[in-house]
C-alpha cells in the first residue's frame, strides 16, 4: 500500500491528537513512514511522501514529519528505535522551558520542562534536546510512558494546528538515552536537511489550497480569477523547482552542510504558500472557507505550520550569507 492508497480510504477530518495518533500508529503498521533518508539518493522521494501528507491533513503531516525526521536522526547518530514506535521530534528552546540531563554513560535523567511538543499525548517515544553540566546540547530519546512524564494541557491555544495538541511536557528524573554526542543535533547535515523537508509539507498544503482555484477556473473562466491562477502557478512552480534541485544537491553531496541551500529553499516556499493563500482566497471569496472543510482546515492551519519560519529573522540570516559569498553566486 502507498500512502494515495492509505489516503484514499480516509476523510481528512482528524478533530484531536487522538485520532491523529491512531492514524499515524496505523500509517506505522502499514510500514508508510519508511522514507528513504535525506542524500541516499531518493530524497525527492522523501521530499514527495512529505507533501502528499501535507495535502492530506496538515495536522497528521505535522506529527508524520516528526516522525520520521526522528527515525532519521536515529539512524544518522547510530541508534535503533524501537519497533512499532511512534516518535515526537522537540527541538524547541524557548528559555522558560529547557530540560536538563544527569549523564551516566549513555543513559541520562530528565528533569524540567518542554515546550512545543506535538503529538505529545498520543505518541510512544521522544528525541527531545536537553541541557547537560557544562550546558551542551544533547539529543535524547525518552519512552513517554514512564513515571515522571507529565503531559500538561498548556501553552497550546491554537486554533490553526488545533489538534496537533502541541503542548508542554514536564521531566520529574526519567531516564532517557543519549543519543550522539553533545552537539550532534546541530552540526550533523542533515539538521539542515529536515529543514527543508518541512518546506516540503508547507509546499504539499499550499499545492491542495490552489487545486480549488483551479478547479474553479476550469469550470468558469473569470478573467480575475484567471490572473489570481496565473500568479499561484508560478509561485508553485518556483517553489517546485527549487524543492527538486535541492533533492539534487543533496543526493549528489550529501555529507556537504546545508544551511544556505536550506534556508533559499524555506524562504521560496514560504513566499509561495503564502501567495497561494493570498491569491487563492481572493479569487474564491469566503464559498470554500465556509462549505469545503478540507480547503477550511488547511487554510487555517498552513499560516500556522509557516510560522516555523522566523520570518525576517531568517531572511536577514540568509542575507549575511549570501553577503559572505563570491561575485558570480547568482550566475545562471
């Protein structure tokens, strides 16, 4: 079975984190989270399984996409997860809520706060950043049904990504295991790699939104309508390009650090989901916000899952890198 198989079979109509949890504990049974992993040589693949989630139901991509980053990361730091799993990728930092880890060997206590932590009631395990004595990143993997884990209900009143229940996890000493060294999370390419495949779920959501407009253009041929058509194509077109040659480039150097490719990559995207936002309900007036659930959800949740993107903050970012590089970078 593949994942339009899967989709197939169900209405995108997940109202809590439980039944996104069960759907994707069903999508793992069905073996549908085996990515091929970023520079194997298949990552438009991965980059394409990522958007069709997006399409479907941005709350499901959300938890899917940390899923299988998390398997990912396992791989790449030599770890094994465990079979059957499902995993949460927390990787936030806000500092009023950090972890701290006891170290003996590579198994660690956990005691302090998460925040951000998708899926977090409905999920099996965590890789979660944490803090150690001589204040290092170290990544961690943590069972989640352990004493000593407390799923709060705050810090998430969302309305957008509602049910993805995003909320904070408390850290009474649970043992966890390291996984990498400190640092690791960070420094390894494919950090850099996991960036631009959420751009690919932002891309995979925006592409469903603008199918409304198109679908409506075929139909009635309004000139405004049309224009508004003409300037979403090429946003996603754009936005599809450079989603390929960045499969490209990493597959062809895959060990090469990828930050500038990662963040050119994230600011096209966004730009374009943005646009297709925008465009898509001008041209379509409040009809599909209001009578089409599916285009509803999806227009209420993409601004959310956007806002991954630090905006400005990392367009200037971006901006001192491309200040940093040679006459000629933007050369055809």
């Amino acid at each position: 079975m593949d994942l339009s198989d899967y989709f197939s079979r169900h209405t995108p109509d997940y109202r809590d984190s439980a039944a996104l949890g069960r759907c994707l504990r069903e999508m793992v049974e069905a073996g549908l989270d085996r990515l091929p992993l970023p520079g194997s040589g298949r990552t438009l693949e991965r980059w394409q399984r990522l958007s069709e989630v997006g399409g479907h139901d941005l709350g499901l991509c959300k938890l899917y996409e940390g899923h299988t980053d998390a398997l990912a990361i396992i791989e790449q730091l030599g770890g094994t997860p465990t079979p059957d799993s499902t995993w949460g990728m927390w990787a936030a930092e806000p500092p009023q809520a950090r972890v701290r880890v006891s170290r003996s060997g590579q198994l660690v206590r956990l005691n302090g706060r998460k925040a951000w932590c998708s899926g977090a009631a409905v999920l099996s395990h965590a890789l979660l950043t944490a803090w150690d004595e001589e204040d290092r990143q170290q990544l961690v993997a943590v069972a989640l049904d352990q004493p000593g884990v407390s799923v709060t209900d705050q810090g998430w009143q969302a309305v957008g990504m509602a049910a993805t229940g995003s909320v904070e996890v408390l850290f009474d000493d649970v043992e966890a295991q390291a996984i990498g060294d400190p640092g690791d999370y960070l420094q390894r390419p494919g950090f850099w790699h996991g960036g631009i495949g959420i751009a690919a779920c932002w891309y995979g959501a925006a592409k469903e939104i603008a199918e409304r407009l198109r679908q409506q253009c075929a139909r009635h041929e309004e000139p405004h309508a049309l224009a508004s058509l003409g300037a979403v194509d090429s946003a996603l077109h754009a936005a599809s390009q450079v989603l390929r040659v960045s499969a490209l480039d990493i597959d062809s150097d895959p060990h090469a650090y990828a930050e500038l490719l990662a963040r050119r990559v994230r600011a096209v995207v966004e730009d374009a989901a943005e646009q297709v936002i925008r465009e898509t309900g001008r041209a379509l007036g409040a009809g599909p916000f209001c009578k089409d659930p599916h285009f509803a959800r999806l227009a209420a949740d993409l601004p959310v899952y956007l806002r991954q993107s630090h905006a400005e903050r990392d367009l200037a970012v971006l901006g001192q890198l491309i200040a940093q590089q040679p006459r000629g970078c933007w050369a055809l």
